[in-house]
C-alpha cells in the first residue's frame, strides 16, 4: 500500500495510525490504492509460504499514528515488496515508501504488473532493485520467483527486469502520464515533490478543522528523509502560518489572520514556489507544534511565522523565514505602516521572503495599488474571518462586511471577491433561493473581473456557478482554463475543475485533479471528502469513496454531509447495519431521514421506509428535492423519482451537477425520460 499518503486508501477507517511497536522480519508490502486488490493476493500468497507481511490498513492498530506505523513498519521489515504499476508510478506516497526503504537499506523487490515507464527519480531509487515481472505468464509463477528473491536475496540477484528499463528518457518520462509530466518538470529544475501531507493530516487529530474541532493528538509523523531530492525541492516549499495578535487587548485576530492570508495569496503567485493552501497551514493555529513536526505534516521545509501588533491607526508586522528541518530562523524583517499602506507592506514581505528563497521576484509579484479606506480593509479582513468560519451565521456576517468594505471603497476587487465566494457557498448550501444566491454571486465575480483583470479568482467563481447552477459545462471549461493561464494553481480551483470533469463523466481525470487537490491544500476537508461523493461513487468505486468520507470527516468530524455520504457508501456496498448508524449521526437537514428511507428499504421495512421519505418530503422537499429522487429512485418508483426530479430542475437544486453517473439513480438509467433529462441539463447520453 502507500503508506504515506495512500495507505489509508485501503480502508479509510482509521486515520494514520502507528501501532506501539513496529513489526520486525516482516514484508513490507508496497503499493496504490488502485492495485489493492493484486496487493491483497499478493499478501495471503506470501502469507500461505509462512512469510508474514505488514500491509496497510490491515496491520495500522485503530488510534495510532499511520505514518509511524509506516516508518517502524519499513524500518523493521524483512523486505520491501513493491506492486510496481502505472498508478504506484504516479504515487507520490508509494515514490516515498521506496525512498524511506532506500535510505534503511531495506531488500527492495518490485512485483511489475505493467510495462508503464519508469519516472527519472523512481529509477533512481529502484537502480539497485530485484525485479520479478508478472505482466506476462501466471501470478503463481511470479509469486514464485517473489518468494525465492525474498528468501534469498543473494541467490536470486541481480534483478530480472534488464538495467535497459531503468533508463528513461525525459520525453518518455514526460509523454507517460499527466502526474509523470509534472513530476520530471520538477526533477528538470533539480527538485522531486514528496508528499508527506496527507500521511500526516490522518496521523493526527491535533490539526483543527475549518469547523474548530477540538484537538485530540500532538504529535507530528516524521520529518521527510533528508536525501538530496528532497532538499532540493524543500528549499521551494512554504507554508505560511497564523500570525499573532500581539495587540494590547489581543482583539486583532481576524486582522493577524488576514495578514498572514494575503501574504500566502502573493507567495502563491510568485512562480517555482510551492505554497501550501490556508485551510491547512492554519490548522496549526494555537498549537505549540516545533516546526519539523509541521514540516513534515505538510511536506515543507520552510515555514513563515509572523505577528501583528495595531494601535491607533498604526501597524507593526513581523515576519520570519524558519527552516523547518533545523528551526532555525532563515530571514526576518519588521514593517511599520498605516492602514493605506499595509497592502505594500504584505506584497514587500513576500517578496522578500521569495528572495530570501533565492527566487527571482517577477511581475506576478507586482504591487498592488493601496487599499484608499483603512475601514475597508478592516472590514474585508473581517469578512474573512467570518468566512472561514463555513456556517450560517459566519457567511451573513461576511456578506455584511463586504459589502462594507465594498461601499467604503467601490475599487476594492478583493471585496467583490470575498462576496462572489461567499454567495456561491450560501448557494450551495440552499440557505438563499439557489437562483438568487448564485446570480448574486455571479454579479460579484464579474464586478471582481472588471475591477482587477489580471486575478484568476473571479474566473473560478465564475467557472463554479457554471457548474453548480448554470450546467454550463463549456462556459465553465473557458473560465478555468482563463483562471490557470492567469495565476498559478491553487486547490480551490483545482478542485472546481475536478468536480467539472465529473460532472461530465471524465473520471479518470477527476480522479488526477481530485489528487492535485489534495497536494495542494491536504488538510482540507473538502478536498479530501468532495471526491467521495463526485468522483468515486459517481464511477461506481463504492469502497473508495467510504475511504474519501472518513478521511475527510477524520479531519472535521462536522464536514457538510459527511456522515450521510458515508452511510450512502456503505449503503451501496450492502452494509446497511453500518449505513443506518452513520445516517442516524446526520441532521435532519443533511441526509438522516433519507438514508434511512433507504436502509429500510433495502431491509425489507416498506412502512418504516414510507414513514421516513413522507417526513423527508414535508422537511426536505422544497430546499432538496434532487434527495427526494434519488429516494424514489432507490426504491424503484421511477414515476416519482422522474417528477423529483423535474421539481429540482425547476429549483436549480446543485446537487443535480453529479447526476451523471449517480448510483442512487441507476434504476432510471434504461428510462428513456432520464435520457432526456441528461440532454435538458447539456450532458452526453
């Protein structure tokens, strides 16, 4: 399995999760999510021969730490057996697995299931590998040779594969894969990207949720192995942290916070940096974490600290470049302003700090003209606390203060900005007429186009009501591409972009943007969950979207839906005991009266089902009627389902933008009227 990042793919159950102990003389068994299945017989195969193997989740005690448990796993193992595939290429995790087993010395052989072709850096660390190739003839006999190699290492070396193999070209490399193309673009310029982020975000409950979820763990999983790749490429990572109220009355928070949010936001555009996303440096906020452990959680070896200190229209901000590997303080510099000048201030600092990085600042860093009402700014910055809070009453106190922020100063596109994003959300979640909240928020993004052209922000938002409201699949296509070829590439849109490719069935690059996604922002709940419920159950892959839900809700227990999507996961997988306790954990508002419906459906329990969906109706019906179908749907009654459905296209209910592909709907899929309803909403039959 991977076991960094994608170990917890297997099951998604338990979060990472290290034992007391590591095992020792055991098979560390290596490998994507994807390739579960052949790791799984490859583990009993190995397992009948008395060769007992450590393989992740199985062998992950619930409550631990999982990159631990990964780390004294390849630290104890007798051997590294490698299910060598086009997605383990791909991987990231497993390119760190094999790294961490280089660097023990562990015996390294690699189970080659296909002929796809070898990145450079993945060459590099198999250069001195057994190899056993199981593309052609029987697994009986691969496993054979397997066995033999890891019996005796000595007697069956050199490796099987020939050297030839190793050698890949950079245009063989770069034509592969979309994921290879990215990983030798970075190895080119002397840099290997390991992600040790999303090991981390599961090992530990200690990082806060969006939602404010209380802490339950504080420690870190290693520190990435110094190896030279890493180093080179860690010395272009970042990851800027919540900067201290160091107020009087400490009653600037949301004013530190803004600060710290506009520094990472030009970090981000200054090109050959990778910057980690907000949601997941500031679940550090608070927390008295040494910066190797959050280095490592995040896969940077460079951390931004910083304060604020404001008194009578004053500002002082300080800022410091901290290695994380050794903590030791790289650069550091103070900043006087007033409120006029304090966006100068945030663009010096980041490219200072860019400097300090020792990378040229180029026009994507530019100045930014001064914000011309210090009120404004005061109130923008609010907005975004209020934000970032994701409820109700965060997101009435954020449109409050924009709109503020915008009448104090008509000019201030970061304003119109923070409304688009904030109408979209309110949209989402059907707390305005989905009409009226998106075309506000369409409103917004184009005031934000028209007032700052060269922000690729506006277009995403845009992009995100052609998908969620419009069905403008290809208006939303455009949109994307503009934002991308404006700025950098950052989660929010990435992700947008994922759930437009599943909207339209294109899962396999879903899935590539879905992982994109989740790199750049790991820590983030819907990053890590809204895959679940776009991608994997959309492409029939029950199992791997029930593991999307718990990571997800592993990192914010109150995620969106997060416990109906789970119970629906299970659902489909036939373990309605398991749905019903997780429907039963969901609001009324979020999916419990209709998972239920279901489970007891399923059961045999009609009545109790008919009683559940009548109540789901009269409480749910008019703000989620796309639900009400699926229920019907679920249950055979295609009738109903089809005038559900006709109600929520009638509503612009959101929720219609996956039904491509939607499970709870596969009984209307032979219906000629769900046909028809594809071409209504622009989708191909």
């Amino acid at each position: 399995m991977t076991g960094v990042g994608e170990s917890e793919n297997a099951n998604g159950s338990a979060p990472y999760a290290a034992g007391a102990a590591g095992p020792v003389n055991k098979v560390f068994i290596s490998y994507a999510s994807q390739d579960g299945a052949v790791a799984e017989k490859l583990c009993a195969a190995l397992e009948a021969v008395s060769l007992p193997c450590w393989i992740a989740p199985r062998d992950v005690k619930a409550g631990a730490l999982y990159a631990d448990a990964i780390v004294r796993a390849i630290s104890g193992a007798k051997a590294f057996v490698l299910v060598l595939s086009e997605s383990a290429i791909a991987s990231s995790h497993v390119g760190k697995e094999i790294e961490r087993a280089s660097s023990k010395k562990r015996p390294i052989i690699a189970l080659r299931i296909d002929a796809a072709p070898l990145t450079p850096a993945l060459g590099y660390f198999l250069s001195e590998s057994q190899w056993v190739d199981a593309q052609t003839g029987s697994m009986e006999a691969a496993y054979a040779k397997l066995i033999d190699a890891i019996r005796d290492p000595g007697r069956t070396a050199p490796r099987n594969t020939p050297a030839a193999s190793l050698e890949v070209s950079a245009a063989t490399a770069w034509a592969a894969h979309p994921k290879l193309r990215f990983n030798w673009i970075l190895l080119a310029a002397g840099t290997v990207f390991v992600v040790v982020a999303l090991a981390a975000l599961l090992a530990d409950k200690f990082w806060l949720s969006k939602r404010g979820v209380p802490p339950e763990h504080e420690a870190a999983a290693a520190a990435p192995t110094a190896t030279s790749s890493v180093a080179a490429m860690s010395g272009k990572s970042i990851a800027v942290l919540p900067f201290a109220d160091m107020s009087e009355k400490k009653d600037q928070e949301y004013f530190a916070d803004g600060i710290a949010e506009e520094v990472l936001d030009r970090l981000a555009k200054v090109p050959g940096l990778r910057v980690v996303g907000r949601t997941s440096s500031f679940q550090f906020k608070g927390k008295n974490t040494d910066p190797a452990s959050i280095g490592a959680a995040l896969g940077v070896a460079y951390l931004v600290e910083g304060s604020v200190r404001r008194d009578a229209g004053r500002v002082r901000v300080a800022a410091q470049l901290v290695d994380a590997r050794t903590g030791s303080q790289r650069w550091s510099d103070g900043f006087d302003s007033d409120m006029i000048d304090i966006i100068h201030v945030q663009d010096t600092i980041a490219a200072e700090l860019a400097r300090a990085l020792q990378i040229a600042v180029e026009v994507d860093t530019a100045p930014r003209s001064s914000v011309k009402s210090p009120e404004a700014l005061d109130a923008y910055l609010r907005g975004l606390q209020s934000l970032a809070r994701s409820t109700r009453e965060g997101c009435e106190a954020a449109l409050a203060n924009f709109h503020r922020a915008l009448a104090l100063d008509p000019t201030f596109a970061p304003a119109a900005i923070g409304l688009a994003r904030t109408y979209a959300f309110i949209g989402s979640e059907a707390w305005l007429p989905p009409r009226v909240a998106y075309e506000r928020s369409r409103e917004a993004a184009l005031l934000a186009q028209r007032l700052d052209p060269k922000s690729p922000t506006p277009h995403v938002s845009m992009a995100e009501i052609h998908t969620h409201h419009d069905w403008d699949w290809a208006g939303a296509d455009r949109e994307l591409k503009q934002a991308f070829a404006l700025g950098p590439r950052e989660s929010y849109g990435v992700q947008t972009a994922a759930r437009l490719a599943a909207a339209r069935g294109q899962w396999d690059e879903a899935r590539q943007l879905a992982v994109e996604a989740i790199e750049l922002d790991p820590l983030d709940a819907d990053a890590q969950g809204s895959p679940g419920f776009q991608i994997y159950l959309g492409s029939g892959d029950f199992a791997e979207a029930e593991k999307s839900f718990r990571r997800a809700l592993q990192i914010a227990p109150g995620w969106g839906a997060g416990q109906y999507f789970l119970g629906t996961a299970l659902l489909l997988q036939g373990r309605h005991e398991a749905a019903l306790t997780e429907y039963r954990k969901e609001t009324l508002d979020d999916g419990e009266l209709e998972g239920s419906a279901m489970v007891y459906f399923a059961t045999g329990r009609k009545a109790e089902s008919d009683a559940q969906l009548a109540e789901a109706i009269r409480h749910n019906g008019p703000s989620w009627p796309s639900e009400i179908a699926r229920v019907y749907a679920f249950r055979g009654e295609k009738d109903r389902a089809f005038e559900w459905l006709d109600r929520a296209y009638d509503a612009r209910d959101q929720d219609l933008y996956f039904i491509k592909g939607d499970p709870l709907l596969k009984k209307l899929e032979g219906d000629p009227r769900y046909k028809a309803f594809l071409r209504k909403m622009n989708l191909s039959e």
